[in-house]
C-alpha cells in the first residue's frame, strides 16, 4: 500500500520549508510570494496531499485535540504535569488526548500508533528515550511534536522545553559542597534517558570543579518504576566510606529512598544531608522538611502548549525551539554542615 504525501514530502517537492507550506495551506497566517505558492499548489495537487484534519481545526481557530504522552502518571511531577498541559490547553479550546506509557517503550510506541489514528493536531511527549522511527514518523505525517522535560538526541529537530537539568544538579551539589561534604552520593534516572544523564554531568561538574573527585561507587543510575530508590540508598550507606551528603536526583524514586533513610536509623541531618529533586507537598511536611530543587512545572506546560497550538496553526517559525526554564532551589532542613560522624549501615 502506497504511503500518504507528507507535509515534508511536500516541502521538499517544492524546495520550500514546512513553515511555506503551512501559509500556502492556511491563508493569512503569513506571506507568501505568487510564484511560490504556485509550484507548492502544484506539487500538493501531484502528491494528492491532504492535510491532517486536527490541524486544519486548529489553523481555522475552532476546537481541535492534540496528545500529552507520558511516561508515569503515578509519579507527582508527571501527574501535576499533565494537570496543567489540560488547563492550558482547555484555555485554548483545545482537547487533549492523555496516554501514559509507564516508562515502557512498547506502549510508548503503541500509543504513538493511537495517536497517529486519532489524526491529532501536535503532540506533546515524554520520551522513554527510544523509538526513534516512530517519532520521526509522527512529524513526516505532519503532526509536530514537542519534547517535554526529556529529549532524543537522535531528534534534534523537534522542539524541547525543559529545565536545565545539569545547572539544578550543579547547584544541589554546590549546596553541599559549601557546607564542607565532600563524598556526595547521586541517585539519577536510567542514563539512557537525557535527564539521568545530563544531571549526572552537573553533579560531576560541580565537584570537579571544587578539586574533589567523583568515584563511580557514589553514582547510581536508577529505573523511574519500583523500588530502585531504597536498594541504591542501601547500597550507598553499605560502602566502606559511606557518603555524609546524598542528592535524589530521580524524582519518581525520592519516597522509596527516604523510606530506606528512615528504616536505617540516620540521624538526618545529623549524619546524613539530603537533597531531592522536585517539590511536593508531603516533602514539608516530613521531619525534617527536605531541601528540594523544585521544577517549575506550570512552565513547563504553558512553554508546551504554546509550541504545539503554534506549530499546529502554522504561526511559528520553521526552526525548532529549545526552551530551558530555571528549576529553583529551596533550602530546608535536611541539609546541615558535615559533621565528623559517619552513618552506620
């Protein structure tokens, strides 16, 4: 069966950008020259191109739907993330479309599939950090796609909003750092996605750029489901030399790594200084209140929206965008000076 013309197909026939093409389809939503939209018409009536309906809803301002694909709603940061992308689009009379993928890339690739049938205008996305095919098939059929808190590297033309992951991290560990630690331990997302790399990269660069050395046996690369957190604490404070500072820089696994803390018997921050990654509400409320670096998530899903609704309507420039929000960092009471005695196992 012969596959459906693409906008790109279409851009490439004419040796014009996508964006050319999107005016050409949509009157009034840019200039475009005589001659120009001439050859794009011509090659549009040779491919047999049709527009993807959703789209043609979202360029005419009527209501229309596009995808939020993520990777776990029983992680907070994704559930309150998806909370908001539903309010800012709803502002926008735009539905959304919810498929979470629990960090599995078989589902992530059978909703890619859902979504494709669905013919939705963009999508926004948490990439598990595979499925490149699919992906690209998406945006070939004409549907865009905006990257949300992760990326593909094998993507560089989508449009990525995230926070700077590797400055949050330089920052949790320059915090320690200032307070005499020097044997940090980081607890980090698979490194095969681009936040569990990238915030290992702020961690390292911190404390070489203090003279300390970084040993391996204090970074713990962690799945986002299950029980990971607790085994990778365990795993810290059962080194010879245990770590007198820890930064849980994987926020689906802070609950399980304060479980095993508290099961340990540390006196926090007595013997052990803790950071986590992301804010909720119950991290106040524990004893002690923990320090956070607290993700500004209702940026993070208006800068989306924006660049879906936009790209759908064909008002934004050809050039994919990279938008980095700053995270901020909330000192409370889990963090405190080193002190010279060591944690017990």
């Amino acid at each position: 069966m012969k596959k459906s013309a693409t906008i790109r197909d279409v851009a490439r026939e004419a040796g014009v950008s996508v964006a050319v093409v999107s005016r050409v389809l949509n009157e009034g939503t840019g200039p475009v020259a005589a001659l120009t939209r001439a050859k794009v018409v011509e090659v549009i009536e040779a491919l047999n191109y049709r527009p993807k309906a959703a789209a043609r809803d979202l360029q005419k301002q009527t209501t229309s739907t596009i995808g939020l694909v993520l990777a776990d709603l029983t992680n907070p940061f994704f559930a309150r993330l998806a909370d908001r992308v539903v309010w800012e689009a709803r502002a926008r009379g735009v539905h959304v479309v919810l498929l979470t993928t629990q960090e599995d890339p078989h589902l992530e690739a059978e909703s890619i599939d859902t979504l494709i049938e669905r013919s939705v205008a963009a999508v926004i996305a948490t990439p598990a950090g595979g499925n490149v095919d699919k992906w690209a098939r998406l945006t070939d059929l004409g549907i865009n796609v905006v990257f949300v808190d992760r990326e593909i590297a094998e993507l560089p033309d989508l449009d990525v909003v995230t926070i700077r992951n590797d400055v949050s991290a330089e920052t949790a560990t320059n915090h320690l750092i200032g307070l005499g630690h020097t044997r940090i331990g980081f607890i980090s997302g698979p490194a095969d996605t681009s936040t569990g790399r990238v915030r290992v990269l702020g961690f390292r660069r911190a404390m070489e750029s203090a003279g300390l050395r970084v040993d391996q046996e204090l970074i713990h690369h962690i799945p986002f489901r299950g029980d990971a957190g607790a085994d990778a604490v365990g795993a810290l404070l059962g080194l010879g030399e245990p770590p007198t500072g820890i930064i849980v820089g994987n926020t689906a696994q802070v609950r399980s790594a304060l479980r095993r803390i508290k099961q340990s018997d540390i006196d926090v921050p007595g013997e052990l200084s803790l950071v986590v990654f992301d804010d909720n509400p119950w991290t106040e409320l524990v004893s002690p209140p923990l320090t956070v670096i607290r993700q500004p998530i209702d940026m993070l899903a208006l800068h989306s929206v924006e660049l879906a609704v936009g790209r759908a309507k064909g008002t934004l420039p050809d050039q994919p965008r990279r938008i980095e929000v700053d995270a901020e960092f909330v000192r409370r009471s889990s963090s405190a000076p080193v002190t010279q005695t060591t944690p017990a196992t």
